[in-house]
C-alpha cells in the first residue's frame, strides 16, 4: 500500500462509523482544496470520491496531468460530466454503486447555492455539509505528518537553509540591495534545487516597510537591508509542502526601542520552542509569549503560529485564542513566529518551522536574526 | 464624488427594488473577492456592508491599511468583532440601522454551514444566499469598465508592452535562456515600473512542457526559446487591476503540424478580433474559432478567452459553450487568446487584451508570435 492508498484507507474507515456512504473533496478556482493532492498526489482542480468501502475515484479537469501524476482507483475526464459538479457527483454515485438514501457528506467549503444544487439534481441521496464533517477530519489527519511527509520535510527544510545561509552572503556581499533583489533571488534558488514555487508570496520589507505585518505588495524595489529592521518572511515548497520561516535583518547601532523590540522577540522564540513538546496545549506556549510581551508593554498583532504542510496555514493552530483547544502531538510540524511592529522603530520577527517529537521537538529549520 | 463613492452607490440602488436591505461582501483567505477593493480600494482582507440608503462600513483586518487606502463611510476594526464574521454581520445590521424582518443579500461564495451559522445568530433577519444576488451585479458591474478603470488599464497595457519588448530583446540577445530567467525579468521589470505583483503565476514553458495549457509547475530552471515551440503567458498588476498575455516563441525551422498550427492560431486570432464589436455574442466569436480549427481537424482544450479586471478571469465569458449568453458592450475588456497543443510539435498561443468600444474594438495590448 503506498501512502496515498493508505491515507484513503484511513479516511475511508471513518464514513461508515459516522453513518456516510461517501466523501466529496473539490479542489477548484476560489476553492482550493490540497486535501486532494495529499490523497491522490493529483496537485490541483479535480473533484475526489472517496466510498466507504475504500474505493476512489477521480475527476480531473486535465486527465493527462492525472495519468502522469495521481494514484487512485479510477481517473475519469471533468469534461465527461460536462464539466459540472453535479452530473459527476451523480456518476460518482453511480459508479461506487452508492445505495439511495445514503448520505453524502459535501467539503465544508460548497457554498450555499451549490448545496441546494447538489440536492435537487440528486434527489435520492442525503446531502451533509458541516464544519465537523470529512473536510474536519482531513484536516485532521494532514496535522500528524506520516513518513512520506517527514521525508519531504527533511528534504525542504534542508533547502531552506541554504537558500537563508545564500541571502545573508549575498546581502553581506552587497549584492542583494533590493526588496525585489532578495525575493527574486529566492524565486530562482528554489528552482535551482528543484522546488515547485514558493509557498506563498515571499514577503520582503525593507526598513520603510517593515512595521506592516503583511507588507502590501509583498515586496517592491525599495531598498533592503539597509539602516533599520528588514524583514524576510518566504517559504518553499517541495513536492507540494512548504517550508515558512522568517528573517530579521539588523543593519546600524541597535539601541532603544528597537533593541528592547530585537530582545524581546528572541528571548521569546526561545522559551516558546523551549515549551514544545507532545501533551503541552499550543494555546499554552502563544499565553506564554503574550505574557513576556505585555510584562513590557508590547502587544503582537498576530498568532503566534500555525501548522504547515500543502498549505501555508493548516491546522494545529497555535495562538492564544480561546476557542484553540490543539494539544500538541507527534508528527505535528508548527510554526513559532513571534513578532513586534512599531510604526518608527520598525518590525521584528524570528520565525521556524518545529516538528513535536515523541519525546519533545525538533527545530526543523535554522531561521535567525542577522546583525549586520 | 468619487469612483467608489459611485459605484456603491450604483450597487446600493439596485437594493431596495430587489427587496434587500443589506449587502455583505467577503474577502478573505479561501474566499477572495476583489469586489471589495472594487468598491472601497482596500485591496484585501475585510467584510463590506453597503444597506440600501446608500451608506457602508468596511471591517477591515487590517485598519492601518484601511485608514490609507480605503474610500468608505466607516471603518471598523475585525477585532472590535472577535474576528466573528457573524458578529461583524449584527453589527453592521444593527449600525446601519437596519430594520428586523428585512432581507440581507450574503456572497454567493457563503458555505453552507455559514449560512447556516448566519441565521442562527441573527434571527430577526431574513438571509439571501443565491447565484443571482448582489454578487453577480457586482461582477457585472465590473465587466463595464469606468473611467478610471480605462485609465488603469491604458497604463498597464503600456507597461505590459514594454516588458514584451524587452523579453523579445533579452531572448534574442541570449540573456533570457531559461524558464525562470523570462519569469524572473518579469517579475524584476514590474516592480520597477510600479506594478504591484504579477496577476497570476506566470507561465513560461519551454519546447518540452509547451504542450500542457497550463504547465505545472508554472515555471521551471528549464531551456526557453530553445528549437521548438515556447509558451509565455504572463500578466502585470497594476493598481489592482492585471493584463494578461501569451507570447509564443519559434526556434529553428517551421515545417509539417509546427508551420499549421502557428498558421491557425495566426489566423484563428485574426478573425476573432476582427469581429469584436458591441452586440456581438461573445459565443460567436468563440464559435468561429472552433469552426476554423475543427475544419483542419484540430480542436482547442480551452475557452477562447475571458474578461480581465480585478481578477486574472472575470465577467464577461468568451467561449463557446451553450451556457454563454454574453453580448460584447463598450468597456468589456477581453483576452483573445486561440491556442493549439501537441504532444510532440508543442503549443502554440498568441494572447491579447481587446476593449469593446462604442464602434468597435481597440486592442490594447500587442503580443505576437516571435520568430528567431
């Protein structure tokens, strides 16, 4: 069995115990769904069913790319159907051989209209949306990394290290000035090392910029780097999994505020990856860094942190939110990002991406503030 | 007034003689809709309430961006709700004063359990989730371009023309030799030219990937412009709104399927421009296109084309399929963009941004087939 068949097998065995016959995943324009990639290797736009017998199948909208690349029971066109979600829904049904007046549970996602659709084009079966349905339950399950993951994640996060340790000789250097001139450089360094893309926007902010948390455009040709804080937020991915780490960039005395800010976020990254380990809740360790930030009068204006995977942003959360009730376990691969914005002083932020262990974690990846 | 002070108040006329009382757009991670930006300018990130009297409130994510970039009559910030959207929604009701029993418009994009969660919380209001509310007259709204949208369009179109020209240059100079060399002078020549960011994942897919329609991953370290056929499809992001051109490159001699093909394409493109005009249904063109191909025994794998804007595909639809109503109206800009793909000869795709005039059309963008 290789690792897709088995992720298929695992979420397969837990319809019949919830009273449904099959699972419907979408992966499309404005509803993006890797759930599909995880359990297929398909990387995008198909629909999958998933029976609770443990049979799959998948409509894709670009058959060749699924011939070459996907690992499912039975890979039909999008086309064939029309390209509707319903009339491949009902083939779907048909072809598992789905008893009528079984439920069918939809991707929490399907937006209202689609949902009265799925119904009335599909009479006969009971149509189930629901945040805790088998949308919940993948994303459950892509939290705990299995081993295939943690090979790529080996891989990935060994990249992103040498791509990290390049920018700071090539900023050291003098050969990186630009906001565009670091981003650009990490754009083709990953591709470099066979990499599919970034795992997100690559955010570059240079000392005018780098109070926003979520600098808009992400990076420009502003300088970098220079006299200030800069901050260097990218990820990359491999095989569909992204790295996310960040880095801070110290040019000139650091003295005042920004010194105190430049202390602060370190020390915190430190006792929160300190505070990592199986059993501890997540919400616990984002209550610790609030805790050292507000003992002096600073507030973050973010989550402290949050899973990685075919997304940038999965599950376990990691902030301090009430409704976060994630206890950390094995497999698990989260984000520590402390961080401190002010709007002269400019931003800070140390960011790595830590897998819980058995016995405690593991700093995957070796993000640090550079002093220049 | 100004253009988004106008075009909320075109929104909001359409209100009351549809019964609703209240609008609410959402953009957010999973669920982007620039009709917010559209309305207000704030790029991203925010809920968008516009009542029937004409009044409006962002909730916005991020304040400080909204204080600098957002025309609207209030902002308030997402955490003054909790973050709840649902929260946000009673406050919004309650601010605009907005009377229990009347009818509220939600995206179409609201998922079902939303929808569901939307009622429960505010059970004195009726809520409207449907295809054919306020957010497909807010996207046929933005299939009309206005003034200043033309304006925005007139510069991007400049610019996009400029960067073609320089990647023809740097092609044939041999400076660009790779897939990410072409996709990295874009991105660099962008930024310098005051664009925000690319509109889409900029496709450049040398002679040995030029045959998918859409090559995954978008760009590698492979040749470019190497014997053979190469694809570029790239578009430029300028104050929210994006181009969107192909570039096809010829190398070496052009014989046999490669010679039929680019004739086809040369000339499929030809025709269908030339019958751009307003009251032209957009499936004719498309039609024509496929009836020039089907006559040589080619088909092509995609739509003829689609409107640009605000996102890299919206309103109206160009092709050929039978739920296409679409009449062709001065201020619609489309891409014409017939394309051809083999296994073995490879793709070719000439791609370009037409706007329907008042007599006629005016191509505003001028990508070609390169030969070298």
């Amino acid at each position: 069995m290789n690792a897709f068949q088995e992720r298929r097998k695992r979420l397969a065995d837990t319809l019949a115990p919830a009273g449904l016959a099959m699972a419907v995943f979408e992966d499309t324009e404005g509803r993006r769904d890797p759930s599909i990639r995880y359990f297929t290797g398909q990387p995008s736009d198909a629909l999958l069913f998933i029976a609770a017998n443990g049979k799959s199948i998948l409509v894709a909208w670009d058959v060749n790319m699924a011939a070459a690349m996907a690992s499912v029971d039975k890979i039909e066109a999008y086309t064939d159907f029309g390209r509707s979600p319903y009339k491949a829904v009902s083939g779907a049904l048909k072809a598992l051989g789905t008893p009528t007046g079984s439920k069918v549970d939809l991707p929490a996602a399907t937006p209202y209209p689609m949902y009265l659709r799925y119904v009335e084009e599909n009479p006969d079966y009971d149509f189930i949306c629901s945040e805790d349905g088998t949308s919940k339950t993948a994303a459950d399950m892509r939290a705990v990394k299995d081993a295939d993951e943690l090979a790529i994640y080996r891989t990935v996060s060994e990249i992103t290290d040498r791509v990290m340790d390049a920018v700071e000789m090539g900023v050291k250097k003098g050969e990186l000035r630009t906001e565009a001139d670091v981003a650009l450089f990490i754009e083709r360094a990953l591709r470099e090392r066979d990499c599919e893309s970034t795992g997100f926007d690559t955010i570059a902010a240079g000392p005018s910029r780098s109070f926003g948390i979520h600098a808009f455009p992400s990076y420009t040709a502003a300088p970098f780097a220079a006299e200030g804080l800069s901050i260097l937020d990218f990820g990359l991915k491999y095989k569909g999994y992204t790295s996310d780490v960040t880095m801070t960039f110290v040019r000139g005395s650091l003295t005042g505020k920004r010194e105190e800010m430049v202390a602060l976020v370190e020390r915190a990254y430190k006792e929160a990856v300190a505070m990592c380990a199986p059993g501890v809740k997540s919400r616990d360790v984002a209550l610790r860094v609030d805790a050292i930030f507000s003992e002096k009068g600073y507030a973050m204006p973010h989550g402290l942190g949050h899973g990685v995977g075919l997304e940038a942003h999965e599950m376990p959360a990691v902030r301090s939110r009430e409704d976060n009730t994630w206890v950390l376990a094995p497999g698990h691969i989260i984000t520590i990002e402390p961080g401190l914005y002010d709007p002269e002083a400019g931003g800070v932020r140390l960011e790595n991406d830590v897998l819980i262990t058995d016995k405690g974690h593991e700093v995957l990846t070796h993000s640090r503030i550079v002093y220049l």
